[in-house]
C-alpha cells in the first residue's frame, strides 16, 4: 500500500476543512432544561473561529494516513544505538489494560491497591536480584531523571558526612544527559579522557580523584559499546578518595544474566526500563528510569518506598533523610506494569538468552560491515557497534547522507554524530529482537550505500529520494524556525 502522503502532502485539519462538514452532532435536546444550570451566554460560544469542520471519515483518514507515514518498531529494524529499541511485546499491553492496573486511581486507598503495590515491590525485589543492588525507586520517569535522583542521593550522602564536594567526573564517551543532571544537581562537571580503546582512561583518572570529587559517572558498557573490563579498578580508585561510582545503566541490555552492577562495585545506578525491559519509548512517550543503590544510600531514597508488612503492602513515607518525591505519585506506573510483565515472561534463562542474542547480533553485524565501513575502535565491543564515515572521505559522502540513504531501504538509521569521541559516528544496535534476514537485509542496504557512494555520490548526498519528506534544510530550520501556524500562510517546500 502507497500511503497517501507519498503522492500529494497530507494537509492539515485546518486546510482540508470545507464549512459545513459535521462530524458528530448531537440530537437537540428532548427533555425540559433547566435555565438555572445552564452557563452564562456571555462564557458560551456558538461559533469558535478557524476551527475546522471535517467529517468523521476525513478525520480517521488523516490520521490513518499520517500513522502511515510513521516509521515503528513494528514496521522493521530500528537500529538506534544506546536507545536499544526493541520490540514490545504485545502482551505487555494486554497486562497494562487489566482493568485493575489500568484503572487504579493513584489516590486509591492502599487497602484497595494492594495488587499495584504488591507489583512495585515484586519488580523492586526483581531488579535488586538483576542488578546485585539493595533498593531500587521505581519512581523517575526516564533515565535522565534516573541520574538526577541518583546524584541527589550522592549529594545528600556526601553532605551527611560533612561535605557534598564539588566535582563530577564523566567520561569525554558519555551520553549528553550524564553532564546535564550533575549539574542540575549543582556539580561542576570533569570530563576524563579515554584511551585507545575507548575506555576510561585509568591513569588520568587516578591523577584527578582527590576530596572535591563527589562522583564517577561510568556507562558500562560505554557507549562504544566496549565493557569497561577496568571496573573493579575504577572502583577502588573512586572509593579510595571517598566519591561513589555512579553507573549509567542504559546499556545493562549486554549483560543481563550475565553481570551485576552490584558486584561491580558500583554504588548506584539507573536503568531504562523501557530499553532493556521492552515497554514503548521514542516519539516522547512515557518510560521509567529507577534507581538502584547499595545500603549506604537507603536513607536517601525518594518516598513514598514499598515495603511489605506481613502479608500487607504499605507506601511508606518516614525517611527523615529522604531527598523527597522525584515524581507525582509513583512514577509511570504504566511502565511498570509492562516491564514486569516482560521479566516474567522471560525468566532468568530468557534474560540471560536476551543479553546473549542482543550480542550476537550487533557482532554479526560488526562482522559482515568491517572491512567495508570503517570501524574506529577494534576493540570486542557486545551490543553495540561504531562505524564511521573516514573510508568515504575522498566521495564527499557523509554519516548524515549514509543515514538518509537509509530511509530510501526502509530502514530506520542508526544513531549518527554520537558518541562524540568518534568523528562521523554510526552507532548500529540491533538488539535481540531481530531474525538473520532483518540483519542481512540491513548489511545489503549497506553494502550497497557503501557501492552507491564510490559510484554516485550525488545519489547518497541528496537523499531521501522515496521518503514522503525530502531532505530537510536542517540550517534553516535552526535559523529560521516558524514556530506559529498562520492560517492561509503554511509554506510548502
Ligand atoms: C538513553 C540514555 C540515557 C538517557 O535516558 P532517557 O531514558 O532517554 O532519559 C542516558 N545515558 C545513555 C547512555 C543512554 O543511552
């Protein structure tokens, strides 16, 4: 099916709007009514100007044809590295629509919520024994939230013991959310260098570590998709001059099973649920960044917590030196709901089975694109993977031209320019949702924008060429946003 947009530009309400068109009235009303409830004329309206008048069938036909010119994880291959978009389980979604998860008030008694709550406590309890941590709060709604609550914790901790230090030490690999929460949390931040490996640069780090560092920020595996195998080391050095080691857990998708935060050394962490435990993310939706800690940091934890009392479940909010909510009430609970459901439905062995998958994968794909693409860091890298653009240097071709070429293939692209100690980066992670011909079919696309790119650069340098929406003038848009509709002035192209 063609969908509409790829033949004429889909208008907006607004613009296919014809006076007149009605999409539901209601019958007039049947039954005396009573003047005395009826509001005021003067804050009523009759007529509401610019407001489009559509028929039902042009209404559900719009954005039908819109949805079609959505790309999804249930279309295909979503190769976004670090974001790890897997597919969701579709009966994640039959758990979160049971009635009793779906429609359960936040301010329900805790007598009426007793399965709610039992469900946080069981996921805390599961994710303790995932990650080798001692508490988890269930309640910030991402990961950068996740960070955020983590080093307010620290902070606190360290404030505790006469002094919250002023420095945060992030690797110069990290993601761009690691620098902003440490200093939301009102941290001067560091960066550390790596090495030829890609790694934390152990050396420099020993040089830095002294009384102001309140924190390491350490992704593992780091963005390179390389297990930072130093960790242990790290976290006697970090320990040894009295900072914590904080974990950016968005990768835990490469080990699950297999390793633990915990017995890493590591003194808190976040997690995306809606990375490594399936649930629904991109496009701004909801998602859950939890925290994991190790005893020293209990008493800091956000309340409400969920504790078990016989065979009660209560919200307990005594915690004198808790930094307080993070999130109205519980976090996304929705969310919670589908990544427990996914734990379950796995087990231990299938999670395992996922991590390993999630591997494999990204090394077959490494694997069939080396030697053709150029692969910056050699070293084993787990389930993620980073090209870039040097071995095209001389067509003119960029990663940018590379990853809309691959819209014309019906590929979702790859997370491109990230992360920054790569010139050119293309950070391909496949996950372990994807069959071998996914795979193969994303290397022919490859392969063939690699052939494309010595034999016609123009070709690569000016798609999308079959995509609804054509190359986007990316500076113009920065530099001459119109960021409000004017009816009768929409610009096209
Ligand atoms: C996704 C990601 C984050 C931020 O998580 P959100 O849930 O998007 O807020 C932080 N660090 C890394 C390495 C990530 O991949």
């Amino acid at each position: 099916m063609v969908p509409r947009g790829q033949r004429d530009p889909e208008g907006l309400l607004f613009e296919i709007s014809r006076p007149g068109r009605c999409g539901f009235a209601s019958p007039p009303v049947d039954v005396p009514v009573d003047k005395q409830d009826a509001l005021d004329p003067r804050y009523t309206r009759t007529e509401i100007a610019g407001f489009p008048e559509l028929s039902e069938v042009d209404v559900v036909r719009h954005y039908t044809r819109l949805s079609c010119l959505n790309y999804a994880i249930d279309l295909g291959l979503y190769p976004l590295g670090s974001c790890t978009m897997k597919y969701n389980p579709k009966v994640n979604e039959r758990v979160a629509r049971l009635p009793g998860f779906a429609e359960a008030h936040p301010q329900l008694s805790q007598e009426a919520s007793q399965g709610c709550l039992r469900l946080m406590h069981d996921l805390e309890a599961a994710l303790c024994a995932i990650c080798g941590m001692d508490r988890f709060t269930l309640q910030p709604a991402a990961g950068a939230q996740g960070e955020l609550a983590g080093i307010l914790m620290a902070r606190a901790y360290h404030h505790d013991r006469g002094n919250p230090r002023q420095v945060v030490l992030i690797p110069d690999s990290a993601h761009g959310t690691n620098p902003a929460s440490a200093h939301l949390a009102g941290y001067r931040v560091e960066q550390v260098a790596s090495d030829a490996r890609g790694c934390i640069d152990l050396s420099a780090l020993r040089r830095r570590m002294g009384e102001d560092v309140a924190l390491l920020m350490l992704t593992n595996p780091n963005t390179l998709g390389v297990f930072e195998s130093a960790i242990e080391e790290i976290a006697r050095v970090v320990h040894a001059s009295g900072a914590l080691l904080y974990m950016d857990g968005a990768n835990l998708n490469a080990f699950v099973g297999w390793a633990r935060p915990g017995d890493m050394g590591v003194d808190l962490h976040h997690l995306n649920l809606h990375k490594t435990f399936s649930t629904p993310h991109g496009g701004g939706g909801p998602g859950a960044g939890p925290v994991g800690i190790r005893k020293h940091l209990e008493a800091y934890l956000p309340v409400p917590t969920v504790e078990k009392e016989g065979d009660r479940y209560v919200l307990k909010h005594e915690r004198p030196r808790s930094i307080g909510k993070v999130r109205s009430f519980y976090g996304n609970f929705g969310m919670l709901v589908r990544a427990w459901a996914y734990i379950l439905a796995l087990g231990p062995a299938g999670l395992r089975r996922m991590s390993e998958t999630a591997v494999l994968n990204a090394n077959y794909l490494r694997r069939r694109l080396e030697g053709v693409y150029h692969l910056p860091y050699r070293e084993a890298s787990l389930h993620e993977v980073v090209f870039s653009d040097r071995h095209l240097e001389a067509t003119g071709v960029r990663t940018l031209d590379i990853a809309k070429r691959l819209m014309d293939y019906g590929f979702h692209p790859m997370t491109i320019y990230f992360p920054l100690i790569v010139r050119g980066a293309m950070m391909i992670e496949p996950t372990e949702s994807e069959s071998r011909e996914e795979l193969d079919a994303f290397v022919a696309a490859m392969l063939r924008i690699d052939a494309e790119a010595r034999r016609d650069p123009e070709l690569v340098r000016t798609a999308p060429h079959t995509t609804p929406v054509r190359r986007l003038d990316e500076v113009g848009a920065a530099r001459h946003p119109i960021l409000r509709w004017v009816p009768g002035k929409v610009a096209r192209d």
